[in-house]
C-alpha cells in the first residue's frame, strides 16, 4: 500500500527577517548625549574665554588718541569699545566710546564720537594719562612743574623727568598722612570711646550716683586731657604733610586748550601713554594688577583695588565651613546609621530637599529676622547694654552672613554626607561589629574614614555655592565699602560683627550702581574673573584634601 501523497499547505508561511530598529541598538542616544555634553563643554568655555579676555585686557595701558571734529571741537582719551550701526538711509557706519575723563571740567567721562564727525586724528606723542584719587583719569599734556613752590615751565620731557623724581616722595607723605588719619587717630578715638562705655556700664549697673560712675568719669576726664595733646601733635603732623605736598603740582593742558593744576598728592599713577616701551606697559601692566589685589577701592569702587572684598570672601567662606560641615555631617549620621526608616525620617528628609529649592533671598530674610533682630539684638542687651542704642551684633555683620549661608547650603552637605555613608560597604560594618566594636567605634573608625572622601566633596559643592552668593549678603552683612576688616592687629583680633565687602556684591554693585557705569563695565569682568579664581582655589584646596584622604582609607570591598 503505498502512501498518500504529501499535500501543499494552502497558505504558506513565509518567514520574514526580524528588523532591529536603530534606537534599540541605542546608538542615536550615543550621539545625543554626547552632543549635548560637547554643547555644554562649548558653553562653558565660552563663557570663560570671554571673562578671561575681558578681564585680563581691562588693565592693559591704551595708547590714547587725539581727534578734531568737523565741529571743531578737540578731543583726548583711549578708545575703551568699537560699535557699528546703521544710519537712517541703510549704511553701515562705526563709532567709537573715548575715555575723555577731565570730570571736573567737562562733566561726563566718556564721549561718542561718529567716524564721519572726525576730521583729523593723532596720536600726541606727550599726551599724559593721570590715575587720581578722585575725580578719574585726567588727559592732557604737560606744561609745568611746581617743586617747593618754584614753578619750572621746561618742555614736556624735562616736566615728565621732574614729576617722576620727585612724586614717589610726595606719594609717601600722602601714605605717612593716611595712616595717621586712620591708625593714630583711630586709635585714640578707641580708647576715648572705651572710657565713655565704661562711665555707661558703671551708670547701669551701679546708678549714676554711685562711687563706680565717679571714678568711670575721672578716668574719662583724664583720658581726653591726656589725649588732647596727642590729638592736636597728629592734626600738626598731617597739617605739616598736607602743606609741604601742596607745594608739587603739575600743570595740564588739555585737548581744547584749558590749563588746570593737579596736584601731586591726588596722583595714583602718570605715564606718557603714546611714549610706553613693551617692557614700561608690562611694567604699568603689572603695577595696576598689584594695585587691583592690594589696595582698598576708590572712586566709588570703580578704581583701586579689591583686597577687603578678596579678604571678606575667603574668611566669610572658610567660617561658613567651619559652621555646615560639623552639623551636616552629624545630621546625615543620625539620619543614616542611626534613625529608624519611618513617616518621621521620610518626613525630614523630603524637607531637607526642599530646603535645597529655596530660593537664597529667602535664607537672607531670615538671617536678617532670626539672627539680626533676635539672637543679635539679645546679645546685645546682655552683653553690650552700654552701647545701645548703636546695635552690636544686632545688625548685619560677616558672623551672621556665614550662619545664613551655612543653613543655605546646609542640605548640599546632608545630601552628600548621606551618599558617601552608604557608599561604605555594610560587610565592613559587620567585621567591625565581629571585631567586639560598638556602634559609635565603628562609625569612627570605619565608617566616617571611608566617607570622608563624600563629606569633602559637599563641602566642596557647599563652598562652590556659598562664595558666589549675593542675594543674602545684601541683607546680613556685605557693604559698599568697609574701612575695617573683620580680622586686623587691634584686639580681640577677630571682629565677627563688622560688616564686610565681598566680590559677588562688588560685582553687584558695579554693574548696576555705579555712578560711572562705563568706567564700570570692564572691572566688572575683572572682579568676576577673580571671583572665579578664588573658587577655584578653595575648591583646589579642598579637592587636594579630599585626594590624600581617599588614598589613605582606600580599601577593597569584602
């Protein structure tokens, strides 16, 4: 019997190749996540090569420039910025902003002047550039000399040679007059007001008429006797140097024509700027960079230097530190190795992440609420009653500011605290328990060594954080201008409850407070660029401590 013919399936089935599809393989989000890492890279670099270029070329010394208008009006300055516009018929036309300076006599600092308005232009070969100590730069060319009172009208290199020789000495009795004014009489000025608060303290704890207050008031009565004489030996002294430095001036004259005297002693710097060698405007260069990093602003912080705002960043920061650190890390310990998961951690935890949203402004508030008006105020009632009315600690002072930043960043530290004790292997922990060890031995013996690495980064990131702020330290502390550093020679050495100037408010206040806005906006880079630096090197510091840490309790997991 043979057997049945195989029969064809009606529909057969053809068997297709499965397609992968290109996002599965996942090499488009590749490409995507690297590009917005390469978009980001380019932001940032951009970012920092236009601070860097604009910060490091605004103190370079400009050569500057003479033009005659059609007008026929003359003007001398450096050419600070170039702009192209249209005119109304569609053209392209360019126009350039002049440092003209010369305030006082022609009321503005800075003037545009349209390439088609210029009939001739020069470079003077005497043209002088004066950095005073108010009123701006000053430009004009030099007509004479005034030595001890002798005027010397000589050609324009004979008058530079003179002014070079003798204004270094006119330069230390200005300095020799602004620290008799500052530390002497400053200093007498202490002790008279110390014996006034002591005549207070007696009237408040003993009456007024009390033996106490009697004594308190002789004392006072002998200090001003015995200071009166100091006082009118400094007013001689100063009136003696300001006299002798009246005796040097200079006399300018301007692009339009005009004389004026400037006298020596408001004189920063001079230097004939069409004349500068490579080697005399690296000098200059340099010179102005030193002056920038050294000395106190003036001019309404748009000239000088930025040394108290460098000096209240960095201690503002470091005691920021000292503040956070401490109880980020005990309050991450608790909440990790010793809290028992339930509504009440949940609960502080999700706080903790939504105090990091706050914005800063708000931290500021409170600081001014809490730490000014209550905890400040108090102090001030139990320790300084002799003072009041005139607040102590009851106002905005880099103490305050330092705790308001430290609560500010104080969930960056928690945060990070958090994730480096997880990071520590529990195997670890269960050795140590193994080992006879206690709870609190093996968080300080194990656990926290090997966590270190993660609490320095936070306080890295807390830093980062809290050195750039402004918001709050418009309202706790930071100031215009501060004659006194929180920390100087004068006893108790450490003031935390003086004000102080700080480069993000700095910044702050160039850009939208200066009354010389354009004089202005090239510090502004500056002070930025600096501000970044100074980061950058608390952030090394700490990053450098980090590293010996980790190679030191570095360790394989088991």
């Amino acid at each position: 019997m043979s057997a049945d013919p195989v029969k064809p399936a009606p529909f057969a089935r053809t068997r297709t190749r499965a397609r992968t599809s290109l996002f599965a393989a996942g090499e488009p989000m590749v490409w995507l996540t690297g590009g917005g890492l390469v978009v980001a890279i380019c932001m940032i670099v951009g970012l920092l090569g236009l601070i860097l270029a604009q910060g490091v070329g605004t103190l370079w010394p400009q050569p500057v420039v003479e033009v005659r208008l059609a007008s026929g009006a003359r003007l001398m300055g450096e050419i600070t910025r170039t702009e192209t516009y249209r005119t109304g018929d569609g053209r392209t036309a360019r126009r350039r902003l002049f440092r003209t300076g010369n305030f006082e006599l022609t009321n503005e600092h800075f003037t545009w002047v349209n390439d088609a308005d210029v009939a001739e232009e020069s470079r003077p070969e005497w043209a002088m550039v004066f950095e005073r100590m108010s009123w701006g730069r000053f430009y004009g060319r030099p007509k004479s000399l005034t030595v001890e009172g002798t005027v010397t009208a000589d050609a324009p290199a004979a008058v530079w040679a003179g002014f070079a020789r003798v204004h270094a000495s006119v330069s230390d009795r200005r300095e020799v007059r602004e620290r008799l004014e500052t530390e002497e009489i400053g200093e007498v000025n202490r002790r008279i007001e110390e014996a006034r608060l002591a005549v207070r303290r007696a009237e408040l704890r003993d009456g007024r008429d009390s033996p106490a207050h009697a004594a308190a008031r002789a004392h006072v009565d002998a200090i001003q006797a015995e200071t009166k004489a100091e006082f009118d030996r400094l007013r001689a002294e100063i009136a003696a140097l300001n006299g002798h430095n009246a005796k040097f001036s200079i006399r300018v004259v301007t692009a339009d024509g005009r004389e004026t005297d400037l006298a020596l002693a408001d004189i920063v710097r001079a230097y004939p700027a069409n004349r500068l060698s490579d080697g005399a405007r690296w000098s200059l260069y340099a010179s102005r960079w030193r002056e920038f990093l050294l000395d106190e602003p003036r001019e309404a912080n748009s000239e000088g230097g930025v040394f108290p705002a460098i000096f209240g960043t960095v201690v503002m920061t470091l005691i920021m530190s000292v503040f956070v650190v401490p109880f980020g890390v005990m309050a991450a310990l608790y909440l990790r190795e010793y809290a028992k998961a339930g509504p009440v951690v949940s609960a502080v935890r999700i706080s903790i992440n939504n105090l990091a949203g706050v914005p800063s402004i708000v931290f500021g508030v409170f600081g001014l609420g809490f730490f000014c008006y209550v905890v400040g105020a108090s102090l001030d009632e139990l320790l300084f009653a002799a003072k009041l009315p005139n607040p102590t600690y009851g106002k905005g002072g880099i103490l305050w500011a330092a705790l308001t930043l430290a609560l500010m960043t104080l969930p960056v530290v928690i945060v990070a605290t958090e994730e480096a004790l997880s990071a520590v292997p529990n195997s670890m922990r269960e050795g140590s328990f193994a080992c006879g060890a206690g709870k609190w031995q093996t968080i300080r013996r194990i656990v926290l060594p090997r966590a270190m690495p993660g609490i320095m980064t936070g306080m890295i990131l807390a830093m980062a954080r809290g050195a750039g702020e402004v918001a709050p330290l418009m309202l706790v502390g930071a100031v215009k201008l501060a004659p006194e550093l929180p920390i100087d020679g004068i006893l108790p050495y450490v003031h935390p409850e003086r004000s102080f100037m700080h480069l993000g408010f700095h910044i702050y206040d160039l850009g939208f407070q200066s009354q010389n806005s354009e004089a202005a906006k090239p510090m502004v880079f500056t002070t930025t660029l600096l501000l970044i630096l100074v980061i950058f090197v608390l952030n090394v510091l700490a990053v450098q401590l980090r590293t010996r840490l980790r190679r030191k309790f570095v360790s394989a997991v088991f």
